[in-house]
C-alpha cells in the first residue's frame, strides 16, 4: 500500500508544461500556431503529420511535398501548472493563444490559418 501512495505522489510531481507552440515551414515561412496543455503531446502531432492525418488540410499538404526536415517546431511561451492544480489552466492557455496568433497574425500567405 506504501508503493502505491509513493507513486501517486511521484505522478502529482511530474512537471507538466503546455503552452504554444509554433511550427515552421522552412520553404516559405508560413506559420501554423496552436496550443498545448502538455508539450509531451507534440509527438502525436508530429505522428499524425507523417500519416498525412493532420487536420489542417494546407499545413498537411505542405508537410508531405517539403517533408519534415523543411519544419522546426518550437516552443514560443510556456505556461507551468500551478503547484496547486492537476493540469494547466485551458483558460489561461486559450488567452496565450489568441496573444500569439494577434502576433504573428499566420493568416493568407503569412500561415495555415483562416
């Protein structure tokens, strides 16, 4: 019973980051901006982007005719977990979103967004 209130412990101190995040086109520099509650997750969207599965449509096509190594993902801002909180506050994160995409504005020939 110890082992598993020690691991329940060890799980509610795992560091968990979100945030935004942006990825690149290297070709032509268009941008795609999204947000994360947890940057761990930026693997499955590395995956559903090599399986041609991505839902925006003109990032996917450009990811498979320039392929990935013409893409740098990169983490723009982080957003910790509070101490006191399970996972990262969505309305917190919403609010970094909309900060970058005013930013950046990747819209038209600028990026993936409509």
């Amino acid at each position: 019973m110890d082992r598993k209130k020690e691991l329940k412990q060890q799980y509610k101190e795992i560091k968990i980051e979100g945030g935004i995040y942006v990825i690149t086109n290297k070709q032509n520099g268009k941008k795609f901006v999204a947000s994360t509650p947890n940057f761990k997750t930026l693997n499955g969207t590395k995956f559903t982007l090599e399986s041609g599965l991505h839902t925006n449509k003109e990032l996917q096509k450009e990811w498979s005719e320039y392929g990935k190594d013409n893409f740098d993902i990169e983490h723009v801002e982080v957003l910790k977990k509070e101490a006191n909180e399970n996972r990262v506050d969505k309305k917190k994160l919403e609010k970094l979103l909309e900060k970058w995409l005013d930013k950046l504005q990747p819209y038209g020939e600028k990026g993936y967004h409509s």
